[in-house]
C-alpha cells in the first residue's frame, strides 16, 4: 500500500472537491501546492472529519491537487483521441477479496477480468459504464500491471482509478510512453473494501 496510512474521505462535503479543482486550476502543477493542501486541509476540518495527522492530511492533499493539475493538463488531448482506450481499475475495489469473487485471473497480463457476479460492486459497475462506452478494462493487482498493459501499444489513451501516490506513479509512465490520461483518487484507501467516486469516473469516460 503507498501510503503508510489508512484514510476515507467519504465524509468531506462535494464542495471541497471542487474547490480542490479550482485550486488545482489556479495552480497549474507543483507552486504553491502544499500551501493550497494546508489551506484545504484547515478549511475543511479534514483532520477532524478523517483522523488523519497535519502532516498526512497535507501530504494526501497535495497528491489530489496534483493529480487535478495532471487531469486538466491532459484533457484536451484525452478528449481529441479517437483511438483505442483502456480503463485501469484497482482490485482493491472489488466487493469481495476471496473465491466469491468471480473475476478472471489473466497471468499474462497479469490483472484480472470481471465476471459481473454482483451487481453493487464497484468493479462491475465501472466495467459495465467503460465497456459500453468501447472502453477495454483491466482489473490490477498492483501499479507494475500498467508498464505491460501499454507495452502492447494498443491503447491511445488510459484512464486510471488508483490512491492518489500511485496514480503520480501511472501519470508518469504515460507521460515516458507519451499517452494522455485522465484520472480518478481513491476516496477511501486500504488493501480491501475501497471506493472510489463512480459519478466522476462515468464524467471522465
Ligand atoms: S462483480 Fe466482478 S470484481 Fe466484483 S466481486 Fe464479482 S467478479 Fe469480482
């Protein structure tokens, strides 16, 4: 797990994701981005609504700015692709971690393929919105899937849903293999039962 600590920010009003947006607008990449964490962090009492400390809180922060920043950068040329797309999904989000779940374990890749077993898992419904919009979708063990996953060059853009660390880590793969991505932050971390926001994914696809 890149963070060396548990967070679920489900509680944080939809305001604050915006403004972190218009933030990230305003700042464009790395200036003044721990100064606009603490100014969220302290705005919107994330210490006390997540239990997090000062300094994670800001550091988690100035990760979901950055990643904003790295979304609006790309945009335009995400948007103007008409090539193959893939989404990149983290298996972390699956319903169930055990032999309940029913996806399909690909070694080659390696990630795993969704069988749609349960209809109020995540990773079904963001396989069932990608797939019908063309997209292919891989479920992923871990962030070292995606180096391979676009070795095949079949894909001309990517999205990714992944903590925050991680997806500076894929956001810098794509930026070597000159692919334009777009981006969605865990909202609750850990190594099982984790969320993401599956409105904003269907707005990014
Ligand atoms: S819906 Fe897909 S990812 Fe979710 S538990 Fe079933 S097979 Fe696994």
């Amino acid at each position: 797990m890149p963070y060396g600590f548990t967070f679920d920010l489900r509680d944080l009003p939809r305001s604050m994701f915006q403004e972190l947006l218009r933030l990230a607008y305003d700042l464009k990449l790395h200036r003044r981005m721990s100064h606009a964490a603490r100014y969220l962090v302290k705005k919107f009492k994330v210490q006390e609504i997540t239990g997090l400390n000062i300094l994670e809180a800001i550091s988690l922060f100035e990760d979901l700015l950055e990643i904003q920043a790295l979304n609006i950068l790309n945009q335009d040329r995400f948007t103007a692709s008409s090539g193959r797309k893939a989404l990149l999904l983290p298996h972390c989000a699956r319903k169930y971690m055990d032999s309940r779940c029913r996806a399909v374990f690909d070694p080659s890749t390696p990630t795993y393929k969704c069988m749609g077993c349960s209809s109020d898992c995540l990773i079904n419904r963001a396989t069932v919105i990608a797939r019908e919009k063309g997209y292919d979708v891989y479920v992923l063990p871990g962030g070292s899937c995606i180096s391979r996953i676009l070795a095949s060059g079949r894909y001309d853009a990517v999205v990714g849903v992944a903590c925050g660390a991680e997806l500076k880590l894929g956001y810098e793969i794509l930026r070597k293999m000159n692919i334009p991505g777009q981006a969605v932050p865990l909202l609750k971390n850990g190594c099982a039962e984790t969320y993401f926001d599956i409105e904003e994914l269907e707005r990014l696809l």
